[in-house]
C-alpha cells in the first residue's frame, strides 16, 4: 500500500507506474514469505492458501490499475500531432 500511495503523490503516471511495479515485487516478496511460513509449519495450509489468494487477487487489481495507465495508441498518435 506504501508503494501504491507514494506512486499515486508522483506528478506523472510514468512514475506512478513504477511504484505500481516496486508495489508488485513486494506482493511476490511477501508470497515467498508466506510459501517458506507454510513449509516451516508458521502457518497451517489452508490459512497460507487464504493468503496466498489474497495476493493474488491484489495482484489482480494491481495489473489492472497499471493497465489502466498505459498509453493508449489514441494519445500516442495525438501526441505525435501536437509536436508536428
């Protein structure tokens, strides 16, 4: 979420965008966390696969936020124009 807020305070979305993908290293860090918490018995299987499911919906809404903020061909092209 830090990474997300920080991202989201940047003045353009091409930073936004990094943050979103320093956002996503983070999730896959803290899903190798919670697989070693699973093999070392931290946590009993169904409550790590609850995790585990969790993050894998946030990713969801991550990849689609990030998606959200990608150029379109549209504004690409409009923006080649407006230099001409």
């Amino acid at each position: 979420m830090a990474n997300i807020a920080e991202g989201q305070g940047r003045l353009t979305h091409g930073e936004f965008r990094q943050f979103l993908g320093y956002s996503k290293g983070s999730l896959t860090e803290l899903e190798t966390e919670l697989l070693i918490c699973r093999n070392l018995n931290y946590l009993s299987e169904q409550e790590a696969d609850e995790l585990l499911m969790r993050c894998d919906a946030v990713s969801r809404l991550v990849n689609g936020l990030l998606q959200s903020l990608k150029p379109s061909v549209e504004d690409s092209a409009e923006k080649r124009e407006t230099r001409n």
